[in-house]
C-alpha cells in the first residue's frame, strides 16, 4: 500500500510524527512525504523533523507567505503534479489548514482515496479559516478518523449517515504523540522559574483584531505581575506586536520552540494560557488546567469536564478567570482515547 501524506504546519508535524513511527512498522505500507511549506522557519518547521525523527519529505512545495487563495491554488497544483506521478492508493492529511484543503481536492479529482485525521470538529464559527478547511474536508474524505464522540456526533448532525464514507473514532493522535515524546523533554535555552504560566497566542481570530489583542496582552501583562508568564510567541504574532505598541515589558516572550522543549514547560508549568487547538489538549494530557483565550473551541469536553475555561478575550474575564476560578483537578479520565489512535488509523486504513 501506498500512502502519500500532505503535511505543512507545525501541529501537522507532530500529528505526522506518531502516525509515522506506526506506518514505519509495515514492511508492506510505503509512505510519501509532502511537505508544502506552509510552515518553513528552521523554529516552526526542520527542529519538528530533526527531534521527532519524521522521515525528510520527499517533496518539498515550498509554499509559504501568499494569501488563502493563492497559498491553496498554488498547493492544489503542485500536489496533483506529485499525486499524477507517484500514484498512491491514499491520500492522508491532518487537521484543518490550507495544506488540509488542497491535498484532499487533489486526491478527490484524481479519484484517489482520501483519509482524513482529526475529523468531525467544529467550532461552528464559518469566519474563522479552519472551519471552512475542514467542513469541506471531510465532505470528499473517503474514511474520517474522528478523535472524539463529539466529533463523531458532529458528522451525524450534518447528516454524514446519507454520505457514502466510513466514520471512526480513532482517538486524538495527539495523545500518542504526548504519550511517545513525554519523558523525552529537553530544557529551552532560558531560565525557567519555580512557578509560571506557559502561554501561546497565534489565531488570526486574536492577532487580526488590534482590540482583542490588545485585550489579551493587556491581561497576560498584569498576571504577570503575580506569576511570570512564558510566551513562546508565534511569528504571526511577532509581526503583529512589532508595529504595535503594545504593553507587554512583564512577559518572558521567546522564540517558537520545539516540541520536546514545550513537553518540559508543560511538564512544569502552573496552567496554560492559549487560543491553540493542539494546546488545550496537551495542557489536559500534562495534567494542567488551561484558560483559552477565543470564543469557541472544538475540543467542547475538556470545557464540559471544568479543564478548561473558555474566556474570549475580555481583560477581566481573563484575569478573573485565572485568579478566582476553580478548575476540576482529576485527570484521570478517557477523553482522547488513551494514545491509541495511530494504530486504529493504520489498521483502518489496511482493512478498507
Ligand atoms: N508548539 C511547539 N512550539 C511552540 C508552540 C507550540 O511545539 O513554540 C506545539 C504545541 O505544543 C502543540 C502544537 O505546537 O503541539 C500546536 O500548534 P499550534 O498552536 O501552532 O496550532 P493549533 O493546534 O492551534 O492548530
């Protein structure tokens, strides 16, 4: 069998790296790499590759800084030239991003079966670009690997009963990859105090919305005062706060780092702070409470279980929420699947 999988951002990456080392097992499964380039920096892209151990792609699109259409057009192209050439049996892409969009529609023109990891989720806002990737994703996917009920009871709702595709609840890959890399941690390069807050902040939702910024930092930069906050910080959001001003003189903000870096802060950190899909997930499989700064998320049971609060990005509500709210503190429970999901995906995958 053989498998072509379409990656390009860093959440991709780490969903890819697990999934890998499972494919890896099968003399008789060849896997592809294409990386598109979406995400390219040597912090957000090769140090992935370099600790996580993926295979090097085999092609690199290089397809990076363009606007939605044009970064999609273009992967669409270049992705079917490969598909034309290698032939592969399945297509498999991660998640919700351009790359996401482009390799399914290649595949799906091509008549070449699509698998899709991370189905199912919404956030049920349509402004935001991931919704969009991934509603019309998982309508041309031949097999969708949900990793939770919810997302599952998500595609009942939208009627994928009628729609001629197999639906399986696979478990959340990022669990396995938590699990794989947790005791293989690495400091980053910085002094890191008894106790702080690990925080991220990348979504346009947030960095497009000068108020909500605003808001958000404005917040982050008084907690701080009482716990220091460690913001490895997106280069999205470093260009935005570059032409900004900002108050943020009591943040430690630092570079992207790598993954097993950020297993060490989450390994340590107090909470976890962040408008990130994947984070809000991890800060649950590291044990952490976690305060997530957008509207909407889709990961609803980590929210329904009192793990994780949502709070937009009004200031009070931030600050209120991190010094008064009161988080469930037993973790043990099931909500992921347990780090199986890279097995379910590839046995799935040889059985259809
Ligand atoms: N991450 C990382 N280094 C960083 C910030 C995040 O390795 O400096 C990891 C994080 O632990 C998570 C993933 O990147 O596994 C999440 O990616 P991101 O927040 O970019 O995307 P999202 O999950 O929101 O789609």
């Amino acid at each position: 069998m053989k498998i072509i999988t379409i990656i390009g951002a860093r959440p991709q990456f780490i969903k890819a790296a697990a999934l890998s080392r499972e494919i890896a097992k099968h003399d008789d499964i060849q896997e592809i790499i294409i990386h598109t380039g979406q995400h390219f920096d040597a912090n957000m892209s090769d140090i992935f590759f370099e600790q996580m151990e993926i295979p090097k792609p085999n092609y690199n699109l290089n397809i990076n800084g363009l606007s939605h259409g044009a970064m999609t057009g273009q992967m669409l192209e270049k992705i079917e030239t490969v598909l034309l050439e290698e032939k592969p049996d399945w297509v498999l892409i991660y998640g919700d991003t351009n790359s996401t969009i482009a390799g399914a529609l290649a595949a799906k023109k091509l008549h070449i079966k699509v698998a899709h990891v991370e189905a199912g989720l919404r956030s049920f806002n349509m402004n935001m670009p991931e919704e969009v990737n991934r509603i019309l994703t998982d309508r041309i996917s031949d097999i969708l690997f949900c990793p939770t009920q919810t997302a599952i009871d998500n595609l009942k709702n939208e009627g994928y009963d009628n729609i001629n595709c197999k639906i399986i609840n696979s478990g959340d890959i990022m669990q396995d990859a938590a699990m794989f890399y947790s005791n293989k941690e690495q400091k980053p390069n910085i002094d890191i105090p008894e106790k702080f807050i690990l925080t991220t902040i990348h979504r346009a939702e947030n960095t497009d919305d000068p108020k909500r910024m605003e808001s958000i930092l404005s917040a982050l930069n008084d907690i701080a005062k009482e716990t220091p906050i460690i913001l490895p910080l997106h280069p999205r959001t470093a260009n935005i706060i570059k032409k900004s001003d900002f108050k943020i003189d009591n943040l430690t903000i630092i570079e992207p780092v790598g993954y097993l870096e950020m297993v060490y802060l989450l390994n340590r950190c107090e909470l976890v702070m962040t408008d990130s899909g994947g984070l809000q997930k991890e800060a649950f499989f590291f044990e952490k409470s976690c305060i997530t700064m957008r509207d909407e998320t889709e990961w609803v049971e980590l929210v329904n279980n009192n793990f994780n609060k949502l709070v937009g990005a009004d200031k009070n509500k931030i600050k209120d929420t991190y010094f008064n709210h009161q988080f469930a503190t037993d973790f043990n429970q099931n909500l992921y699947g347990g780090g199986t999901a890279a097995r379910s995906i590839i046995e799935a995958l040889i059985a259809f």
